[in-house]
C-alpha cells in the first residue's frame, strides 16, 4: 500500500479550469425523479446567506455518490477524448472528502474505476483498468477537468464564484439524497452569457451542494444536472485517502496535465491582452506570471471565453469535423474559420492559411458573435 510518505512532492494543483470545462455540458433526456417536500423547513435564511454558506462549506465533510449526465455538442479534438467523454455522458462519482487538501474522487467506468487522491500538496491518479498508480509532479495554472469538477459542492462553488455580483432569488425547497435543501438560483446579469439560470439546492445545516442545475438563456430546461444520490455528512475513514496498489502493479510519475501540454503546441504566439473588447485574465492574479504558453481566458462571471492554441493537423481535423457538424463558415482575415454552437457553449475554430500553419480554439458560454469578433480580431502570424 502507498502511503503520502510515498508520494512525490508536489506543489498543489489550481482549482480553476477552463470556461470550456465549467459550463460545456448540456442535458439529455435525464427524467430525475423529484423527492417529496422536505418535513421540517430548518433554518431559514436570505439568497444571499444561502450563497454565503455554500461559498463556505468547503471544510464540511462527506461521504456520497453523485451521477453527472450532459451532451457536449463540440467537435472531437484529438488528445482530449477523455475530456468530451466526461462531460458528454453520464459520469458515476464516488467521493471521499475530508477537506479540501484531503479527499478521494472515484470514477466508476464499467471497466472498473479511476481515482484521484489529494493528500495534503500532492495529487496521485489510481487506473484500476490499467493497474497503474501515477504520481503527479508539479503545477499549472490551468488543468483539464476531471470527475471530481463535476461533484455537486465542487460545481457549485466553482460557478457561484464565478459570479459575485449576479443576483440569486430563492427556489422551493427539495428533498435530495434524503437531505432537507433548500434552494438558490443565480441569474446572471452579463447579456453575452448563454447561461440563463445555475440552480443549486444545499443541505441546510452545512450548506453542502447537493444539486446543481444549468440552463441555457434560450432554453427553459436544464442543460446539465450533478445530483447526489446518496450522501453521508461524516469523514471517511482515513485508510480509504490513501490508494491501495497491489503487488505487481504499475508506478509511474508525470507533469502536471495541463492544455498545452495535451496539444503539444510549440512556440505559440501570446495571447492578446484584449479581444472582443474584454480583458485578458490573469492566471496569476494582478501582474502574475503563472501563465501557459498561448492560452488565454478573457471576459469575467458567466460571460467568459478561452483562447486556446491548436497544431495545424488538431486545427484542420476540428474545422472539418464542425463543419461535418453544421459549423457555420466565418469570414475571418487570413485563413479559414468556422462556428459550432449549442445552447450553452459557442465555438470558433480558425486554422491557419498553409499546412505549416496552426490553428486556435475559442471556446465559451458567450454570444457565438462574440467569438466570431475574436477570431477577426487575432493577429496573423507569418512563418519564419
């Protein structure tokens, strides 16, 4: 058995991901029974103090299981199947959380389970298939997702911090996981998001998200759902944060997965400081250097969008696989370019003139004008 005594030291992993990762998943056909009324209101408290405590429940512990079911309606790109796959079907979460620097994520595949342990700075990725343990090393300020981003308290607090300032109102109350919740939905204000409602129930005494709900602006049912099913508010065992490797079992380490990394771009260009007329992020805060190489994230809230470099052959299978899709041809300065929507996310892809030339990926839940914008606005760049 692995212990964290085992493992490599590393520097903890950022909690934020991608836009194309926090809200690019919609609904199909989940029909999710509604539990009675919960008995006994509990505590009642303003949409605002809802907010503030779930914002808060990160130190509540759990034990549960959480089904997540969305369609991505975006074109394959290769190295980054897995990353479709999990928000583009039905994901089976099994959680083990302590804390937030302590916890065990499961994914239940039917080929048995994948796991992701965090103890303490060091993050370990347990494939039951592959009987592989991989210790990961290092850091990036921008990760793919993963199983664990789509935990119901995880979503929640993700999305809510997204938006401070956009206005909650109160839902009735729900009974989920034989919990008392009591409901919260978040309206943002930015007129460019395609998101409409983020609808979350919370356990009334700790304020745990038990349920999220995202909806389109132009579409009144829900386009992606993380629900648990069952959930016990107690610390797991301690034996069960740490992974149980067999003999014979594999032992690898690894970087940190980061985008770039996944696409193998070389040499990309910088991001502009500007597109679309909004400001590029900062990965690292006010005047921060933790940066990925060509990746850009602009916009703020719920109205955010990616910029995201792609090798020319990624570019050219993408283009062709939106059009494929129903992409629609965008008229861009240099190049080709072509757009895929869905009713939460909005997608340009633009390629380069040339096969010696790469391509970019915009991507997120914004007007797709606003992406069509962008890829007018991106700087052509010559071949040496």
């Amino acid at each position: 058995m692995a212990s964290s005594d085992d493992m490599v030291a590393a520097h903890r992993f950022s909690r934020r991901w991608l836009l194309v990762a926090a809200g690019a998943a919609a609904l199909v056909g989940l029909g999710v029974a509604r539990d009675a009324p919960p008995a006994g209101a509990g505590p009642d408290r303003t949409p605002e103090q809802w907010r503030t405590l779930l914002l808060g429940s990160a130190a509540q512990p759990y034990v549960g299981y959480a089904l997540s079911r969305g369609r991505l309606g975006l074109p394959d790109l290769p190295q980054l199947e897995q990353v479709t796959e999990l928000l583009a079907s039905t994901t089976r979460i099994r959680a083990f959380v302590a804390g937030p620097d302590r916890w065990r994520v499961d994914e239940l595949t039917p080929a048995g389970e994948r796991g992701t342990y965090r103890l303490g700075d060091v993050d370990a990725v347990w494939d039951f298939g592959a009987n592989q343990l991989t210790r990961v090393i290092g850091t990036t300020p921008v990760r793919l997702p993963r199983a664990a981003d789509l935990l119901p308290p995880e979503l929640a607090r993700r999305l809510v911090g997204l938006a401070p300032g956009d206005s909650v109102s109160a839902l009735p109350a729900r009974r989920i996981a034989h919990h008392s919740a009591a409901g919260v939905r978040v309206t943002p204000r930015d007129p460019d998001t395609t998101i409409g409602r983020v609808d979350i129930w919370v356990e009334r005494s700790s304020g745990l998200p038990l349920r999220v709900e995202v909806a389109a602006r132009d579409d009144p049912a829900p386009v992606l759902i993380t629900e648990f099913r069952d959930v016990d508010l107690t610390a797991p065992d301690a034996g069960v944060l740490v992974p149980a490797v067999p003999p014979g079992a594999g032992s690898v380490r690894t970087q940190a997965a980061d985008l770039t990394g996944a696409l193998r771009v070389r040499d990309p260009a910088s991001p502009p400081d500007r597109l679309a007329g909004r400001d590029r992020v900062r990965l690292g805060g006010p005047g921060g250097s933790d940066e990925l190489p060509g990746v850009g994230l602009y916009g703020t809230g719920l109205a955010g969008f990616a910029l995201i470099p792609l090798p020319g052959r990624v570019a050219r299978r993408a283009i062709d696989g939106a059009t494929g899709a129903g992409g629609v041809p965008v008229a861009v300065p240099d190049g080709v370019a072509v757009r895929l929507s869905t009713p939460l996310m909005s997608v340009v892809i633009r390629g380069g003139a040339g096969r010696g030339r790469g391509g970019v990926l915009l991507v997120g839940t914004v007007a797709p004008e606003v992406l069509e914008q962008a890829a007018r606005e991106l700087p052509v760049r010559r071949r040496a």
